[in-house]
C-alpha cells in the first residue's frame, strides 16, 4: 500500500512510517508532497494520507494533544508496551507543549533537527532514522521486561 504525508519529515513523520513498516504494512511505500497537495495526491495514487494537522479530514492525525504515532497505535489496535512507551516519547519531541510527557523526547528531537541540518531527502532521512527507531524500540522492550520481571 501507499502512504503518503507531508513532505520535509522530521519527528512524527519518520517514526509513523517506522511504525507502519515494522507493524502494520512491511511493504508500505512512502510518498511526500507539500502539503496543500496531500488531499487529491492520496486520492488520485491512492494513498493514506497521515500527519497533516492542519488538514481536518485526513484521518490519521493528531488527536488533542497526542501525535500521529498514538492514532496509528489507536487505530490499527497495537499493543505494546514499549511501542506504548515510544509514542510518549514521540509526542514530547513533536508536540509543542507535551514536552514533559518523556525526557528522552528533547533528544528524539535534537537527532531529528540534525537529520533536517544535513540536507537529506526525506527518504533518506527514513533510511538512516529506521535503525535508530529500532534501537530505542529494543531498548524499551528490554526495559520494560526488566520491570515486569522484578
């Protein structure tokens, strides 16, 4: 399937299409517009469109004041904990207000502005990202294996 968002990815677009890759369509392909194209690009490709906020009719979006990664974990019925623990991680670093929901968020974020500093298309910014998505993603799992363990 095709999936499609706004283009110039940086915290929430790049760990939705981690979390779709890896959970929800291991053949997702990605395509990035600008953003007053998404609605009749999704329709004429199709695509699913996600993360464009100021577009009330795409669906998979922010909700209040929670990010695009917890619709998609709300929608496609993901459970798990440390995926759980990675949207609030997520929202911090993308979400302006919700930084105080994860302290590794300011981080998330930092890597995140630096992959937009270096000048990498967006496809590239997924490529080099996904490995670090899924480095925090094992971490997490093993945290909270610990913790469910003790």
């Amino acid at each position: 399937m095709k999936w499609i968002t706004r283009r110039n990815v940086k915290v929430d677009r790049v760990a939705c299409p981690w979390l779709i890759r890896r959970f929800v369509d291991p053949q997702a392909e990605f395509l990035f517009v600008e953003e007053s194209e998404l609605a009749d690009r999704a329709n004429r490709e199709p695509a699913i469109p996600f993360d464009a906020p100021r577009l009330s009719q795409i669906k998979l979006n922010h909700r209040g004041e929670r990010c695009t990664f917890e619709a998609i974990l709300e929608d496609y019925k993901l459970r798990d904990l440390a995926l759980e623990r990675l949207a609030l991680i997520v929202r911090a670093a993308d979400v302006k207000g919700q930084e105080a929901v994860a302290a590794e968020g300011a981080g998330l974020k930092a890597i995140a502005e630096g992959f937009k500093a270096i000048g990498l298309c967006d496809e590239e910014r997924l490529a080099r990202q996904f490995p670090l998505y899924d480095a925090l993603y094992e971490y997490l799992r093993v945290e909270n294996s610990k913790t469910t363990k003790a």
